[in-house]
C-alpha cells in the first residue's frame, strides 16, 4: 500500500509539505519529484532514491533562439548530488537506472556551461557597462567562449529593445552600439531583459507601480497553486482573478493588490498567519510566493528610484473610466515590451460551427460526442460531471451527439459564459468523461415489441431545472416565437437596460395590453399559497413589484438568492426586483400556460467604437448613460431585422418632440463616437431572409409534431427512465467514454514572426488564454496576443507561449502597435500609390550587407483598416515624446515636468487608437513579395529622423514616411 505524494514547485504549499508527514502504519511512502529535491528540500525518513539519471535543462534553440527544456542526461555531479538525499539520519540506498557501462562512459562529468547554452543579452549588457572593449573581443577570451554567431545574435536582439543605440557612428560594424537610457537600466535591474523594458514603459505611460508587480511577479514562480489533480479550479480561480481583461499579467496585478488590500503583513516578515493561509486555499494562491513577490517589487522599487522613476504615492482618485483607461494602457505597455512576440487568431467558420451546434447558443453551450445509445438515460451522470464549471440548464440529445447548455442570467450581456470555458479547459487537459452505461441489448429486452431503434437515439431534451426528460418537439421554433411579433414594426416601452444596445420591454400595442390586464386580473381572483418548494434560481413564481402603487403580484422568475431576498425577473414586462422570499407565491399551472411577454432586444448592426472598448469593459460608462438617456421613459418604435435565439434583433427610433421625427438611435451613437457599424452575424441575416417571406405572407402556417406520437415517445421514455436510471435495474453495466466538451468557436493562435510563421503554436495550459473562443464571428476584427516569454519543444517545430495578454478587439490595433513598438517600419503601397496596403515591421534594413539585420523577428502585416500619412506622422509624434520623457529622466528632471510628459504621452496614444470617425475596414492584402525590405524607390521617401536630435538615451528612432499619390 503506497501513499504518493506529487513535489515540484506548482504545487500548494500544503502538498509540498505532507512530504514530511510520518508515514502511516502499513504504508510505504513515494515522493515523486522533479529536481527540486536535488538541493532544495530534504526529507529525513528517505531510505531510497530511484535515478532516473534525466535531467530537464534550459537551452536555446539554434534556429528560433527560443529557450527550451529538453531532456537529457544528467551530469555524475548532479546524480551524485541526488543520492545524497538518501540516508540522512540511517542507511541508505541509490538505485540508477542505468547499465554501469553507461554509466561510465556516457554520462557526462559536469553540465554544460550556461554561458554555451542561455542567452548572452545580459552578459553583453554588463561587458558594456563596464567599458571592456567590444562584446565579442572579450567573450572570446572566456574559459568556454560562445560562438561569435551567438554574441551577434544577441546584440542584434539587444539593439531590437531599444538597450544599444541601432547605429554607431558609422554603419561598418553593426554588431556594436551604446548602451541607451534603457540599456543602462537594464543593466542594474535583477529581471528579465524584457521585464526591465516593461518597468521603463511603465514609468513612460504612467503606471509603474503596477509594472513593477507584474516584473516581480514573472521574474520568481508563479505564485497561482495548481492544486493536484484540481487543475480547473486553478483555471477558475485565475479566470476570476483576470477579471474580463484577459491576461495572465493583469490576473497577478489582480491577485497580487488583492493580497494586500487584506491588510495581511506582506513584507519582510515570514510568518504566515492562519488567515492568510486559508484565504490563500480558497483562491488558489501560494502565499509564501505572493511574499518574495513583494520583497522584490519593494527592492526593484528602490532600484529604479536612481533613475529618476518614481512611484506616485499619492495615486489620484479614478472614476469608473479612469479604471478601465488605466488598464488599456498598461495592456499597450505589455505589447510594447514583449515586442516581437506577437500572435493572432484564424477565423472559425460561423456557418460550420452554427450546424456543428444545431443552432445552439454559442456562449452557453458546448457538444459532446461518442454519446452511447439511450444516452438520455444517463443524464444525471453527465450533469455531475460538468457540476465544477458551472450550473446545468438542460442536456438535449440528438443521436450520438449531446449539447450541454448552462444557466445564463437574462440580465447579463452578450458574453461567453466562464462556464464554457471551464467545459473546453476540461477536455484541454483531457479529464476523461466516463459513463456507467447498460449494455443495449438488456434496454431493448425491456422494450419488447417496441421497435428499439427508434428508441435508442432519439431527440430528446432533459431540463434540468425542471426535472424533466421528453421527445423534442419537431416544430419550428422561429415560427413559434414570432406569435408574439404581429408585424415587423413595433411599439414598445423599455423596462430593463442590460448594456448599451442590449434590453428588455413589452409590447405597448392594444392587443398586449388587453393580454396583461387579463392575465394580471386572473392572478388577482386567484387565493395565492405560499411557495411549497424552496426557492432557486430559474423557478417561475408570482412575485409583488413594490413599485407599482397597486403593489399586485405578476409572473417571475427568481435570478438568484441571498439571504431572505430573492432577486427576480418579471417575465411578462422584462424588469427586475429585490423582493423578501416570504412574499413569494407559488403560481397556479393554469398560468404558465400563456406565453411570456416580455422581449429581448438587441440593436442591429452596432458594436462599441474604440472610445468605448478603452474607457469600459465592453461600454463605457458615459455611454451606457447616453444610451440610458435616449430610452428611458420613451415608448419607442423598433423595427425587427431577425430573431436569434428568442432575441429580437432591431433598428429602435426615437421620436424627438422638438424636430418631430423619428431618429435611429444607433446613427446617434455612432455620430456621438460611442458605438460604430458592425456586420451581423450569418445566423442573423438567416433569420432576416426567413422573416421577409413570413411578414410577406397573409397565411402563417404551423406544423407541429403529431401528439399521439409525442405522447408514446414520453411513455417509453419514461418507462426506461423508471427501469434503468440511478442503478435500479440489476443489468450489468460497462464504462464509456464521451468525447468533448467541443465549442466549434475555439481557434488557434500563430505567430506573426517570420521564424515562426510556420509553426505549431500552443499556449501553456496554466495561461488564461489557454482556451480562446471567438466570441463574434463575424467580426474581421484581428486581434493580437502578445507572449511575455516564448520557449520551444525538444524539435523546435512547436513555440510555447507563456504569461499571454489578449488586447481588445479594436479595429486596426494590431497594425497600431506593431508600428509604434518596432525598431524600424518599411510601409507597402499599392500598385497605384494611393493608399497603404501593410507594413513591415523589424529592425530594418543594412545598407552595408544588403540584407535584413534581424530577419527571423521581422513581421509583415498587411492592414485590415485604412491608415494615411497622418497616423504614421501621430506614431512618430507619439515616439518622438517618449524619447523625450527618457532624456528628461536621465537628467533628473522634477516629478511636476515629468507627470506633465507622462500625461501628454497617455493622450497622444489615447486620441491615436480613439479616432472620431472609426477608421474605414479594408480587405487584407498580402504584399507580393512579403518580408523583403527597400522595396520602396528612394524619391517617394521622406526621413523624418534627419530632424530627430539624436541623443544616447533615445529608446525609438522615426519612422520613415511614403509618400502617396493623393
């Protein structure tokens, strides 16, 4: 009998200490570990070490110069270090597992040298800083010298980050250059090159404090605990920590502040109190860790101070968009200092994944496959296994497929449910779904002269809430709903915002009118009881709305419940409440006949611009309070584009009495830059084609599933229900396993590098975005993943991507940082010469050699919006005041000049990314020879940089602007 305990460093403090629990009686205990125990831990009771003699070391990538962890053999100095940890208090044991001969001719006396194998950057960096001549003279004097290719290389990187000047005074030897403002940084800071770029960003854009965490924090292990075995609610508790701002260095800021603002001693001291240990479990975060973090975001702090970059102690108060604009910054910061680690998204194909789903909501549902026959029989099984990530709804069943929906609040927006996220992290790190199922053949003896295959996979739909298991009705579910749209145009009254666009209201017409006052009269004669069962979320009731002067109870359903209140909704007008559970009512069934009548509109053709996706979540606040003003209190006329997923889709007008006609509230929202155009979704103008013929034609025919038959499906159903559900039967049973959970809206990420292009690409299981779906399909908006750290397979045919950040889906963002970022730009043109086409970006182009000075890290890109003259001229304006805030930082300027440079620099980039009028979507277009650069004719070229006064401390040099033929 053996008792396992897992030991490397993810694991939680309290797994790495039941290695030093006594075994109990009986037992023989294993600690499987990694080299951590090499020198870091000793357990007393070892008596035997099993050698493996492997080793996983950090080495880089000859072709990528990504780092990776390969395995091989381990060196007889780090064996013999490993059989030390046998024997400490008795006699002891070393079992190698392999042959003596092996032994002693192939393992290898000591490891290899870091200095051949890890990057030089720092190495180059510290050589000159000290002054000792050129960088490769005097490696080569080393005990194992590098390659020269490596030392080039890595001054090549070095000048690629702004820490060596990109040009000496003369272009002969272009593996040299001085060390910048942010190379001498970077040479005192104990992180990562790339860690020091984004301190020094930090402090140019205005928030350092936060940089320093994130550099802390990356710079020692990762201090999220992925609990053994528990790798989702590790997921979760990261996806809780990142808020919405999907990226794993906000999640640490997140957590990180989190820790501190618990008011727990974060400092010097190592004593863990008992308070922070369990707060610490419940999310998921390794304490002790989170306390080295802030010894070196407090040292790194003092550090930086000598470069004039200081920590504002007084933050100044921020509204709710002050927040978020604060944030969109610090995720610009993270793109410009992980600069070329760029990555972007393929497209999922909407009309595929629309089938795949069965007309399934996306963003609440995922598919399972392998489904065993009479599936539906095991639905309880299925629902406690999808219990971690979230609460089911309903399960429907239509053959070997099963589409598992999870529980969405109406008064939530259009986003994909964590949920479903957690569903696809499962089948990501391959937790099996297994099923107890019944052989068939014992199903169908118990069916008889029913014929079993009609029986064994039939549509079937199990409401989970209600408790139900019946046949899927073949009627048409569009039809059905427009009973309640007697014509395309509307009047309604707005009852419930949810977000800008996005409501909830009731139709204000005679007919529905007469329809309420009946349906409220009838709940008035009723004698109501109180409520038999306890209430939950989705239970439909009569509730009061305290509100109304008449205070009469109407039809609703409960969202949540805290306490003694329920939170409900009322189905029939679309708004919500705070009412005491005592006051909730059971409904008599004679009332849930009638459909709802509440409506759930979206405005058509409309997403955020990019003022609102900088200064919000989705929608700004200011806009949210815009759109507020224009439908509160108005009966509106809405006219119905489609219907999708029982949500109306619509062009809502606006009567204003001083013009007296009717305004598009979505052309104000646009015209005020708060929204811009957008395309629907194919799902969307499906329903607009359907819904042209159904107003066209005078007679709306029904069809409907024939009830006799409905009914002897039910009864079946049933009856295996009863005879083989929760193991009454005594029929033997098999395991299966069912393959998913699917979301068809998952896609894939590649690199934007030349090098790269061509490879595997896979984001490390422990990031956030580990799991991307694509939440508008029908958006052609690129977005851009950037990669705090990149590493490589043993083969080198697949990049790793660790510590991602996902900006916001902006148009043109990704070219826009691209271009503001890179050392060096060569635009594309169009064969007439009138507009750009895509960019260049890299670090440009030796005259000397001829030839590009670091091509594996150049990226071509062509626009997907439309960029002129005065964008790139706003790029240079915009680098040209970042020079400028790290020459006043190296002379010491005072704090008031330099928050005065740190603020015009957070407004130029904020009025480049914000345009007022949205920039025009253009279709991609690859340049015909892609990745070659001076392909532009010399005379079309206008230098910018002649005018730049070049000093040591610039971090960009101008771009070089193409003239077009306007």
């Amino acid at each position: 009998r053996w008792q396992v305990y897992p030991l490397h460093s993810c694991v939680t403090l309290e797994e790495q200490s039941n290695v030093f629990l006594t075994t109990a009686p009986g037992y023989r205990k294993v600690i499987l570990s990694t080299n951590i125990a090499e020198s870091s831990v000793t357990v007393p009771d070892v008596k035997y070490v099993v050698d493996f003699c492997l080793i996983r070391i950090l080495v880089c990538d000859d072709e990528t110069n990504y780092q990776s962890l390969r395995l091989c053999w381990a060196s007889k100095t780090n064996c013999n270090q490993r059989k030390g940890r046998a024997g400490r208090v008795s006699k002891g044991y070393c079992y190698r597992l392999v042959h003596k001969e092996f032994w002693t001719d192939f393992i290898p006396e000591k490891a290899v040298p870091e200095i051949l194998r890890c990057p030089l950057g720092t190495t180059v960096l510290k050589v000159k800083k000290l002054d000792m001549g050129a960088p490769k003279a005097l490696l080569a004097t080393a005990l194992s010298p590098p390659s020269v290719g490596d030392i080039e290389r890595a001054i090549l990187q070095l000048k690629e980050l702004g820490a060596l000047t990109t040009s000496v005074q003369t272009e002969e030897n272009l593996h040299d250059g001085e060390l910048t403002f942010l190379g001498n940084v970077l040479a005192q800071l104990p992180v990562d090159l790339r860690l020091g770029k984004l301190i020094v960003l930090g402090h140019v854009f205005g928030c350092l404090e936060e940089c320093l965490i994130i550099a802390a924090a990356h710079s020692l292990r990762n201090f999220f605990a992925v609990p053994f075995k528990q790798h989702v609610d590790g997921y979760r508790n990261k996806l809780f920590f990142a808020g919405n701002s999907k990226s794993d260095c906000i999640a640490i800021l997140n957590a990180f502040k989190k820790q501190v603002s618990k008011n727990f001693c974060i400092c010097i001291s190592h004593f863990l109190f008992q308070e922070e240990l369990e707060w610490g479990r419940s999310n998921g975060i390794h304490i002790k860790k989170v306390k080295e973090v802030a010894e070196l975001f407090y040292n790194l702090k003092q550090r930086v101070r000598a470069f004039n970059m200081c920590v504002n102690a007084q933050p100044p108060a921020m509204d709710q968009e002050s927040v978020y604009k604060q944030r969109f910054i610090l995720q610009v910061v993270i793109a410009g200092a992980f600069y070329p680690n760029y990555f972007t998204f393929g497209k999922s194909d909407e009309k595929v994944a629309m089938r795949d789903l069965a007309g399934k909501d996306p963003k609440t549902t995922v598919m399972l496959k392998n489904i065993p026959p009479y599936g539906y029989l095991y639905h309880k099984q299925l629902q406690s296994l999808f219990r971690q990530c979230g609460q089911v709804k309903s399960i429907a069943y239509d053959g070997s497929k099963a589409f598992v929906e999870f529980s969405h609040n109406p008064m939530e927006g259009f986003k994909i449910l964590p949920a479903v996220y957690l569903s696809v992290k499962m089948s990501q790190l391959k937790i099996p779904l297994e099923l107890n199922v019944h052989y068939p053949d014992d199903i169908e003896k118990q069916l008889q002269d029913v014929r079993a295959a009609s029986m064994s996979s039939p549509r079937v739909n199990v409401d989970c809430q209600k408790q139900t298991v019946e046949p899927v009705e073949l009627s048409f579910g569009t039809l059905q709903q427009l009973k309640m749209i007697p014509s395309r145009l509307l009047s309604i009254r707005v009852t419930e915002i949810v977000e800008v666009g996005h409501f909830w209201g009731y139709r204000t017409d005679e007919k529905n009118r007469t329809i309420l006052e009946a349906l409220t009269a009838e709940i008035d004669c009723h004698n109501l009881m109180d409520l038999t069962v306890s209430p939950h979320p989705e239970l439909v009731c009569l509730a009061p709305f305290t509100h109304l002067e008449n205070r009469g109870y109407y039809r609703a359903c409960i969202l949540n419940v805290c306490g003694d209140f329920a939170e409900v909704f009322f189905v029939d007008y679309g708004n919500r409440s705070k009412v005491p559970l005592k006051k909730l009512k059971e409904i008599p069934s004679c009332l849930l006949e009638l459909p709802f009548q509440a409506l759930e509109f979206k405005i058509c053709k409309m997403r955020p611009s990019a003022q609102s996706l900088v200064c919000g979540e989705w929608w700004s606040y200011s806009a949210s309070q815009r759109f507020a003003s224009l439908v509160n209190g108005y009966t509106l006329l809405v006219e119905v584009y489609s219907l999708v997923r029982s949500v109306l889709h619509v062009d809502v007008f606006h009567c204003l009495r001083w013009k007296e006609e009717l305004v598009n509230i979505r052309d104000v929202l646009i015209e005020e830059c708060y929204a811009e155009l957008a395309e629907e979704s194919y799902e969307s103008q499906q329903s607009h084609d359907l819904l042209k013929g159904f107003f066209s034609d005078e007679e709306k025919k029904e069809e409907e599933m024939p009830v006799s038959s409905r009914k002897e499906e039910k009864h079946l159903i049933e009856r295996l229900l009863n005879l083989f559900s929760n193991n009454k039967s005594d029929a033997p049973t098999h395991k299966v396993t069912v393959v998913g959970p699917i979301s068809p809206y998952e896609v894939k990420c590649y690199s934007m590098t030349r090098i790269s292009q061509f490879r595997n690409c896979f984001i490390e299981k422990e990031s956030i975005n580990s799991v991307v779906l694509h939440d508008a399909s029908e958006d052609p908006v690129q977005q851009l993943l950037v990669a705090a750290s990149l590493s490589a397979n043993a083969s080198g045919s697949t990049v790793i991507l660790e510590k991602t950040s996902l900006m916001p889906p902006i148009r043109g963002l990704l070219a826009l940082l691209s271009m503001l970022f890179a050392p060096a730009i060569e635009l594309r043109v169009d064969k007439s010469g009138k507009y750009y086409t895509g960019v260049l970006c890299g670090l440009g182009w030796s005259q000397t050699c001829e030839a590009s000075l670091l091509p594996e890290n150049d990226i071509e890109l062509p626009f997907d919006v439309h960029f002129g003259v005065e964008d790139i001229t706003e790029i240079n304006i915009l680098r040209t005041a970042i020079n400028k805030l790290l020459c006043e930082c190296a002379v010491y300027s005072g704090l008031e000049k330099m928050t005065q440079l740190q603020e015009d620099i957070r407004q130029k980039l904020l009025c480049l990314i914000s345009k007022p009028k949205p920039r025009d979507i253009i279709v991609p277009t690859w340049y015909e020879k892609p990745y070659a650069w001076n392909q532009v004719d010399s005379q079309c070229i206008i230098d910018q940089s002649e005018k730049q006064h070049e000093g040591e401390n610039d971090l960009y040099q101008l771009h070089k602007l193409v003239l077009l033929n306007v």
